[in-house]
C-alpha cells in the first residue's frame, strides 16, 4: 500500500462509526486524534462523504430484507413489495456501486499530495502501477526500435522523412526536403499492454494510441490517399491537407473513411463489438456493403451489422485524457481495460455478482486503487505476481 493511500479507513470500524455519529467513544477517539493531526484530518473530511453513502444504502438494502422476512412470517405469499418499489431495491446494490465510484473519484482527484500512513497499514498487499508512455516503432526494413529505451531526438530517417522522439511520449514524422518523399514502405508503431504513445504522421495528423494496439501507417503518404491500419484503439486527429486527400482507417473487417475529423475507434480482438466514436467533423464507417455516416456526438457500434447511437464522447476519449471512465460497465468490461493498462492476467473463481459501475478514477492511480472501488459492491481481488484473482 502507498504512504499517502489512507483508503484503508473505510474498513476501520472506530472510523465508521465516528462518520456515523453512532458511538460515543468512537467519536471521541476520533476528533481527539484528528485534532492532533491536521494531515489526516484532511483525509477524513475527504472520506466521509463515501462513509455516509456506502452506510446509508446498506441500511436501506437492509431495510428491504427484513420487510420481506416479515411477511414471510406473517404467512403473505409471495413476499414481495409493490412493483416499483420492488424495482427500486433491486437497483440498490448497482446504485451503491454508481456512488461509490464517483465520491472516490473526486476524493483521489483532490486528496492531498503526501500523506504518511501508519506502519500496521503498510504493505499488505502487493500493488502494480499504471502504464507509461512505451512503444516499439519497426521500420520498413525490419529494423526495430523500442522508443521508451531510445534517446530523445531523431532515432531514424527514411527517404526523406525524419522521425522524432520526444521526451513526454510523442513520435513525429516530419518530411524533410522540398520535393515529396520517395516510397518508403510501411512502418508499424506497436503499444504493449500497459503502454500508450502519440505519433503525429507525416501529413499533419495525430494518433494517440492507447495499451495493446499496433498502428500500420507509410512513412511517406501518397498523392491519392492516406490509408492505416490499426488494432486495438486509437483517437484520430486528422489533419485536412490541400489536396483534400481521403484519409481512410483499416480495422478488422471495417473501413472508416474521413475528411479533417476527430474520432475515436475502439476495435481489441478481445472485445466483441468494435467502437467508432465522433467528436467532430464527418466520418463514414463501412462494414461489406453497409455504410453509415456519423455526426459529432454519434457512435456506430460494428458486430453482426452497424448500429449508430448516441454517445459519451467525454468516456470515448477519456484515456488519452488521463481518466478512466466506466459507464454502465460490467465487471468483465472493466477487468479487460484493467489487463490491458496494468499488463495483468484476469482469472474469475466462484459466481461473481452482477454490478453496473459508473464512474472516474485517474490512469495513473496504482491498481489497488482500483480495485478497493470494485471491492465496495461486493467483489474481492487477491493480487498475485502479475495476475489478479477475482472472487466473490
């Protein structure tokens, strides 16, 4: 556990029952500590409001068994309440869920930056930390070169192209003479799991590239399009050229062609439907002999056929923001993003619940993090080695 990770509050019962107000001597102990320590008094106004939300749903939860033991015993069959309100309860767990993603999301937003944590807390468990800017980039001729290991600067030219790193997580083709480059064949920009990159391509146009995703592209585009192929994820920024040359992205068994847009396609082999999503401009998403055109704000969800919706583009692009962002998921969505941001192996054991999670947390918290949200609804992890076991 980190020095200046005080989550384990929220299992120590002296503190629950001091956000509660529900034992004196709990109370107590607790404002006398809190006076002497301005630190962790910080963190407890932080964590208080997820004490009192958590509690307070559980009670109600609570609530909806004993009414329905109490017709049991009363001999009323079946013991059901009212049809909406049955409806409600039902939601309770899900909704708890919901809560308490989003008050630990604004807590790890703004809890204080060094916080010392005392030493019966410390290193419970075994923790893994978030990706990081890391990439190979093959050439055409087979060379290879692992950007996160390379210099800054320019690590290769190619007919006329010169390709750069920087240092925060950027590589930029630039051409180089006046003339329009020689044919240069095809270079591969490759993220592994727990790794993302930027690479701005000759043309103007950027691509960030999130975990476990390849980027097929020439060094040099041609005079009658500009076409990549891509696997994994990836948001576009495409540059609009002179030319109006098409800008076309090859993915599975879909072909997205563009014209000066922003967008966003979600297509891992793991998942089963892919995601093309729209913030600004046009695209049309083509799959066979069935085409569909988005407007900002769209999203076309590819499987068997197309179906376009509307869509979070907020949640869409979070990733290259910075956050991760769950909307409705199930816990199996959320574990595949997990494997991929902290390159761990997923293994169930037992029926896991069924809980919808909406909510934020930043991309660079540690995956403990994470997972003491997950485990508020109910659902436990044993972290081991690289592998993360899920249980009920």
């Amino acid at each position: 556990m980190s020095e200046n990770d005080f989550s384990y509050l929220v299992h120590d019962e002296r503190f629950i029952n001091y956000c509660l107000q529900r034992n004196a001597a709990d109370v107590r102990y607790w404002e006398e500590r809190l006076r002497q320590d301005p630190v962790l008094a910080r963190e407890a106004v932080a964590l208080k409001p997820l004490v009192v939300a958590l509690a307070t749903a559980s009670q109600q939860q609570e609530a909806q068994q004993q009414w329905q033991l109490l017709q049991q015993q009363m001999g009323n069959t079946p013991a059901l309440l009212p049809r909406q309100s049955n409806r409600s309860w039902y939601r309770i767990p899900a909704a708890a869920a919901v809560l308490a993603l989003l008050l630990w999301g604004a807590y790890t937003l703004t809890k204080p930056a060094a916080l010392p944590v005392p030493t019966a807390h410390r290193n419970k468990v075994q923790d893994i930390p978030a990706g990081g800017n890391k990439a190979t980039l093959t050439l055409a001729n087979g060379a290879r070169i692992v950007l996160d290991d390379a210099a800054n600067g320019t690590v290769a030219s190619q007919g006329g192209v010169s390709i750069r790193k920087t240092a925060n997580g950027q590589l930029i083709y630039t051409v180089t003479g006046n003339n329009r480059p020689a044919d240069t064949g095809y270079n591969t920009i490759r993220t592994p799991k727990g790794g993302q990159y930027q690479v701005n391509l000759p043309d103007g146009s950027k691509v960030w590239l999130n975990a476990a995703t390849s980027l097929t592209f020439p060094a040099a585009f041609g005079a009658s399009d500009r076409t990549v192929a891509l696997n994994g994820e990836a948001c576009f920024e495409v540059a609009a050229t002179t030319s109006a040359q098409p800008f076309t992205v090859k993915v599975n068994d879909l072909s997205i062609d563009v014209l000066g847009t922003q967008f966003n396609v979600m297509a891992y082999a793991d998942e089963q439907n892919s995601h093309t999503t729209l913030l600004a401009g046009a695209v049309r998403v083509t799959k066979g002999n069935v085409s569909k055109v988005l407007q900002p704000g769209q999203q076309a969800v590819a499987g068997s056929n197309i179906q376009v919706r509307a869509a979070d583009t907020e949640a869409a692009v979070a990733w290259k923001n910075g956050m991760t962002v769950f909307t409705d998921a199930d816990i199996h969505s959320i574990m595949r993003q997990i494997s991929r941001w902290y390159d761990v192996d997923i293994i169930y054991q037992g029926e896991i619940p069924q809980r919808r999670f909406t909510g934020k947390i930043p991309r660079n918290a540690n995956v403990s993090k994470v997972l003491k949200i997950l485990e508020l609804s109910n659902i436990h992890f044993t972290i081991d080695g690289r592998k993360i076991i899920v249980t009920p």
